[in-house]
C-alpha cells in the first residue's frame, strides 16, 4: 500500500500546536488503514513537507485537509511535490469538497436541531480572489437546508456577505464553522465577528472536530480519488 501524507496548512505565527493537532489526526486516520503508513506535514512548517516526501519515498497519496479545492490543490501542492523530488505521488480530493463531508455536515446540524430551533449560520472562510470556497461553502448550506427543511445562512470571514454582518437571529440560532481544524479563525475571528452581529446563539465545534473525520479520511485515502476536474467547485443557485 503506498504511504500516505495528511497536509494542512497549519499556523504560520505558531506552527507548534497546529503541526501537534494534525500528527493526531494522522494517528487516529492510521489506524483505519492498517499496514500503511500515514504521516503528516503542515505548511507552515519551513520544510516539513519536503522532510516528510523523503522519509515516505516514491508513490505516495497527498491528502489536503482543506476546506476547498482550487488553487492550492490543483497547482500549489503539485508544485510543491516537485520541489521536493517526490516521484510518482498522487494529491487527492481535499476534505471539504468529499461528498461524505457534506453528510457529516447534515448530520451534524440535525444533531444541534434538536436543542435548537436554529436558524443555522455556516461559518466559511471565503475569499476575496476566487469563488471556489464560496461556492462550496453554499453548496453545503443548501444541502443542509433541503434535507432539513431549516432556515441557514452563510457568513464568511474573508468576503461578503461577513459574519460581522449577519442579523444576531436570536438566541436560538446556531453557528457551524465550515473549517478542518480549531486554528485561530474558529477560536478568535468567527467568535469576534458574532459577537459584533449581536449573535446570542451557540457556536458549535468547527466541523473537522468531529470524530467521525478519521474514518472519512481513511477511507478516502483507501478509494485513492484524484483531485476533482472542476477544482471542486460547487455551484450554488
């Protein structure tokens, strides 16, 4: 079975506890995929990616714990395995665009809903550059919307419509972040970007968190699906 590497793109300003968190994941994804080697390597990490292709040698699978495919997915990571000499390996389709995400995503605000009476606000990142985050990010939200028939919203942290400037929706209202990890955007930003809408709901845990994700990724890794044509872009409307 070929080695596989879980990246992420970590915390530049503390690379630490970011780089600690994902070498968890990676343990708890290796053991759904026993006799195959899973590794992890963040971004932010100075030459933490280029250590970990050496030490896994050729043929490898890179798994993108992101949230969006695109850019980063299509051409970053591919430079970057060439620069560091990796031969034969093969980037995967990231977390956020597998399908099998987009269930947990349901399942987890049916799971809130039934404390809640909602509205639901999916938290995204967005960007000012490109509407593949976005377009995903509204793919989710009407999923969630049409299997559970409950008012949802997206807000997003890096384009327009903000979470800053979203309605408070009272205190019934629950906030899912749409992120891999508990980095600093779901502990400081979405919780400051709230609290400045008047938001008196509850803010679940970022969606990466559950424990479920392990599994999903174990058993991406184990279809080996390529990296999607359309640079996972899901159009919403």
């Amino acid at each position: 079975m070929p080695p596989a590497l879980i990246v992420a793109h970590g915390q530049p300003s503390s690379p630490g506890p970011a780089a600690a968190e994902l070498a968890d994941l990676a343990a708890k994804v290796a053991a759904h995929l026993p006799g195959q080697t899973v590794a992890s390597a963040t971004l932010a990490e100075p030459e933490a990616l280029s250590a970990a292709i050496a030490k896994l040698g050729p043929g490898g699978l890179l798994f993108p714990v992101f949230m969006a495919g695109g850019w980063f997915t299509r051409t970053h990571l591919p430079a970057r395995l060439t620069t560091a000499g990796a031969q034969g390996w093969q980037v995967l389709e990231p977390l956020g665009c597998l399908t099998t995400l987009h269930d947990l995503a349901v399942k987890t605000a049916a799971e809130a809903l039934q404390t809640r009476a909602g509205p639901i606000i999916l938290a995204a990142h967005g960007s000012s550059k490109t509407s593949v985050p976005s377009d995903i990010a509204h793919h989710v939200a009407n999923k969630i919307r049409a299997e559970l028939g409950c008012a949802v919203q997206v807000g997003f942290i890096d384009q327009s419509p903000q979470l800053k400037d979203l309605p408070g929706l009272g205190p019934e209202a629950l906030c899912l972040p749409f992120f891999a990890a508990s980095g600093g955007h779901v502990t400081t930003d979405i919780p400051e970007a709230l609290l400045r809408a008047g938001f008196t709901g509850t803010q679940l845990p970022a969606l990466g968190l559950r424990p479920e994700i392990p599994a999903l990724i174990a058993e991406a890794i184990r279809a080996a699906s390529p990296v999607c044509l359309q640079d996972c872009r899901f159009k919403h409307g």
